[in-house]
C-alpha cells in the first residue's frame, strides 16, 4: 500500500513516530485524550473535521495536505545545503585549517550577523565550509560558536534532529567555559522544544539557568518556588557589572542576560508542557531579571537586553494557556512600541510567525495574514524558507476571498490556492 492509499490516521501515526512523540506527548499538545488519538490512529475515530486535521497537522508540523494524502508542492527556496551542512556535521577527520585565527573570528561574527538578519539562504551555504574550519582550528571557543549558529539555523529549517546535534556538539565543546555553555543551552532548548521535546527542554533550561543565576532565582524540578518578593528579588546591577552596596560580586550584566533568556526558554518550554502556572512564574522571574539590564549591549546574542523580549514570551505563553484575547492585546502593544523595531530581524520575524498562528487559531485570518506579511517585510526569509511560515500561509490562503497580502506570498513560497 502507498503513502497515498494510507488511511489519515495511519499518516498520523507515522508523523507522529517521525517526530518522536509518543501518544500522550501528542494528546497534551492537542489538549486531548490519549484515547482520542489512539482511536484516530487506528481508524476508529474518523478524523473527518478539516479544523481538527488543520490542528493536528500543526502539531505534529506538516501541511494538512500531507495528512489528507495530497503532498504539497515545493517552496520556491528549497534549502537544499542542508545536506551539505549534514554532511560537514558527519565529519571527523577534517585536517588543520590554514586560516588565521582572526579571520576565522570574522567569519564567524558575519554568520552571526546573518542569522540575526534572518539571512538563511548566505548562511546555509556558509556553514558548511564554517564548520570545516572550527573543526580543524583546535578553539573550543570557536567550535562552540560555530555549532551554535549552525543549531539555530537548522531550528529555522525545521531540522530538529540535525539542530540538537550541532547544539549537542556545541555543549561538548563549551564546558570549560560556563558562560558559553549556558548561551548554547538556549539553543538546545530550542532544538528540543521545535522537535516536541518541551519536557527535555524545561529540564535542560532549568539546570543551566540555576548554573548560571544566583542562589535568589534558582528554581526547583518540582515547582517554581514563588514569584518575585522582597526576598527574593536579586539585587540590582551596577554599570560594571557586580551588584550595589559592595557585596559580593553576583555576575556581570552578560551572565545576568544569559540566564533571563534560559528562564524564558522554561516557561516557553513549561507552557508547552501544559504546565501554564509554572510558565507564568518563570517569565515572572524573568521579567525581575530583564529589570535592571536596561541599556545591556546583548554581546551574547541573546535580545534579552529589553524588557519587551519579556512581554513577547508573555503573549506566547498567554496563547499556549488558550488566552488568545489577552495574548492578542498584548501582541498589538508590542508592536507599536519603538524598542521593537530596535530588535534583530531574525527574532521579530519569528515572532510575527507565531503571532499569526495566534491570530489563526482565533479565527482572525485578516490578523493572521497581517502578521505573515509584517513578517515578511521585516524577515523575508522567515516566510519564504521556513516551513512553518508555507503551512501558515496555506492555511490563510483557503478563505474565500483569501486576505489581503497572502496570495501574494502563496506564490511566492510555491503554493497554489
């Protein structure tokens, strides 16, 4: 039998072991029963609502078309170096490289700069060659850098697996160095969140922020130990970097940001989880963190720097929580303040993404087609080279008469309506 002849619960299944998710792990996300979805699974529960397929394929991040039995064509952009940066992850014997080690610097500060804007097409086909060199050049520094930029890419191309690799890769690299380990466990938690993985996810970001952040916000396995109190509160920052009042030293503003941005990645993780008031006190202890970093040049990538890094994660976990009103108020807030045009185009443009998926879980399709075309003005690689961004854009595209803006990037990302 081919895959066109399978029953969709059988697709299911199958999308469902791809992704390695178990059916509990499938039926938390969907706010189901693990018998729901074993009846879906094994045909007893037609799954006939082309709502509840649009849901599922969400989850399990594929076009509905793929779950109905109609592959999709293909995107304009297919990233077709992903084989190549496969490849170079699969090496083990590259030679010593002839590069100076400032160039090699270089080379990895512009392919940071082209993941913060959103240019995956020049990085893709950077990486490869990238990875070569740090392998070779003996800096475990460098190497670090290296495989954390190539996991955030992959992240971007919905390359999970490969993504927690090259993030794995970067961990091993990192761990004489505390401060560069926690910045990669940000993107470990990524590679695990994107591939269903929340519960890995919110122990991995849990440790290393407790590595990273002082005794005041470390937080347990079990529970979140309260919200901000007088208690508990860390003390201010002064502009060196120690903490006012001539005590002991408690970490620079670089560490400080580092561990707010694990603290986000939990309560993303926790609100993935289904556990909403565990996600709600860690953005809590967040936000406390994000207070006195005011003015911080964000030299470790992080865009915690600003306090509306923090409101974002608010409005994802708000919609996790099935808020979507108050995420949605939110959302139209942050948008309209100035210090959101100042972030990277990279974390803009995703966010606008999930912002649209937001929009068309509430059944707002002009919202949700607002936001994919913000989002492709302001990153147009998000939409053009994302899988998320096709599957969202497909979705939108179906009303009649599709809105404004979205049959325009229907085409542009390979798509017929």
């Amino acid at each position: 039998m081919s895959s066109d002849d399978l029953p969709i619960g059988r697709r299911v299944a199958g999308w469902r072991v791809r992704r390695s998710m178990t059916q509990q792990m499938l039926a938390d996300r969907l706010r189901r029963s693990k018998s729901w979805v074993d009846k879906v699974e094994r045909g007893v529960r037609p799954l006939d609502r082309y709502s509840v397929i649009q849901e599922v394929a969400g989850v399990l991040r594929v076009d509905p078309e793929v779950l109905l039995g109609q592959p999709p064509s293909a995107p304009a952009s297919t990233p077709a170096g992903v084989d190549d940066i496969r490849a170079a992850l699969a090496r083990y014997d590259t030679p010593p490289t002839s590069l100076h080690m400032h160039e090699l610097r270089r080379q990895i500060g512009h392919a940071w700069l082209a993941y913060q804007h959103a240019n995956y097409p020049q990085l893709v086909r950077a990486v490869p060659s990238l990875l070569d060199a740090a392998q070779g050049a003996g800096s475990p520094e460098v190497l670090t850098q290296a495989y954390r930029v190539t996991a955030l890419l992959l992240v971007k191309l919905d390359e999970a697996d490969l993504a927690w690799l090259a993030a794995d890769r970067a961990m091993g690299a990192a761990q004489d160095a505390p401060v560069l380990a926690a910045t990669v466990a940000v993107a470990v938690a990524q590679a695990l969140r994107a591939s269903g993985r929340d519960r890995l996810a919110l122990s991995a970001t849990l440790t290393a922020a407790n590595r990273t952040l002082p005794p005041a916000l470390h937080v347990g396995d079990q529970e979140v130990c309260g919200t901000f109190g007088d208690q508990s509160r860390p003390e201010p920052l002064d502009q060196r970097g120690g903490s006012e009042g001539g005590g002991q030293r408690r970490g620079d503003r670089r560490t400080w940001a580092v561990g707010g941005t694990l603290l986000v990645q939990a309560a993303l993780a926790a609100a993935g989880c289904g556990e909403h008031r565990r996600a709600t006190e860690l953005i809590d202890r967040a936000a406390g963190v994000a207070v006195d970093l005011r003015g911080y040049d964000d030299s470790c990538g992080t865009s915690f720097g600003r306090p509306v890094a923090v409101d974002m994660a608010r409005v994802l976990v708000a919609a996790q929580r099935g808020d979507a009103d108050s995420a949605l108020a939110r959302h139209t807030t942050i948008v309209r303040r100035e210090v959101w045009r100042r972030l990277p185009a990279e974390y803009r443009g995703a966010y606008l993404l999930d912002a649209a998926r937001i929009y068309l879980h509430a059944g707002d399709l002009r919202g949700a087609a607002r936001a994919l075309v913000d989002a492709d003005s302001v990153a147009p690689a998000e939409v053009r080279w994302r899988p998320l961004a096709r599957t969202l854009i497909a979705d939108v595209a179906r009303a009649k008469p599709a809105p404004a803006g979205v049959a325009r990037l229907a085409t542009l990302v390979g798509l017929t309506r």
